[in-house]
C-alpha cells in the first residue's frame, strides 16, 4: 500500500499541528518546547463497513504543559482558536460542549503542571489506484461559515 504524499509521515495530523500552534502562541514554549508534552489516548478506529476503506481515527488528546508561569488563559485562548478550526463541533454543538477538560497541579514556585484533554477526530479517505494499492489521505475538517454564527 501507498500512502498519499498529503498523509505525510505522521499517523495523526491534528496533534502535530495544534502542538505547532500553541508553540508559535506562547513564547514561553517557543524558548523551551519540550515542556509541551502531546500524547493519544484512548484512541479507535472506526469504519462504517460501506463499499471502500476510508475510515475515521477517534482519539482523545493529551496535552501536558509542564511547569507553566503563565496563567492558563494564555494557553487556552490558542487552543479555542485552534478548535475552532480543526474540530469546531466542540464548541458548535450544545451536546458537545464541556469535552475539553483540564487538571491543573499548582506547583511550590507559582508555575503549574497544566493538562487538557480533547476528543479529537481524523478521517482517512482510502482510495483504490488503478493496477492495484491504495492512496490514503486526511480530509480536511468541514468549515463553518461565520455568517451562520452572527
């Protein structure tokens, strides 16, 4: 099997790329990144059984920011930006409201060990190639149009 260039060499896209957007909105991570720790959990494959093979990774995000001295509505205000974008159902509908959850252990030196977690979705279209394989490749998520939310 083949995969798609625009699959990339990561299994999961939107972990990468939320990481990418709070490094670039928090200066305090852009000095030292290694205090965002990312991890998938809870993760499952679903696939409806219809003809094809295209399917759907369910996951929930981990985000660890360690030894934060900022207030946490810093690191929160980029990533409601970045939900907005990438898997705005979060917020869009009522029943899934309240999903993104957080713990904060306040540290002896005013600084906190910060960590939210968020149901996150990736679909995977799969698509047969003429003489045999597959092209797989991640959809993009459907966007809003802002004029319905006004």
């Amino acid at each position: 099997m083949d995969r798609a260039a625009s699959a990339g060499s990561d299994a999961m896209i939107k972990p990468a790329s939320l990481r990418a957007h709070l490094v670039a909105a928090l200066p305090d991570l852009a000095r030292d990144a290694d205090r965002l720790l990312v991890f998938i959990d809870a993760g499952s494959l679903v696939s409806t059984f219809q003809p094809g093979l295209s399917f759907e990774y369910q996951y929930t995000l981990n985000l660890i920011v360690a030894d934060y001295a900022g207030h946490p509505d810093s690191v929160m205000l980029p990533l409601l930006e970045w939900v907005q974008v990438n898997q705005s159902e979060l917020l869009s509908n009522p029943a899934r409201r309240g999903e993104i959850a957080f713990e904060a252990d306040i540290l002896a030196n005013d600084a906190v060990d910060l960590s939210i977690k968020l149901p996150l979705t990736e679909r995977v279209v799969v698509t047969a190639k003429d003489g045999g394989g597959y092209d797989m490749a991640h959809a993009p998520e459907p966007q809003i149009d802002p004029t319905w939310m006004s």
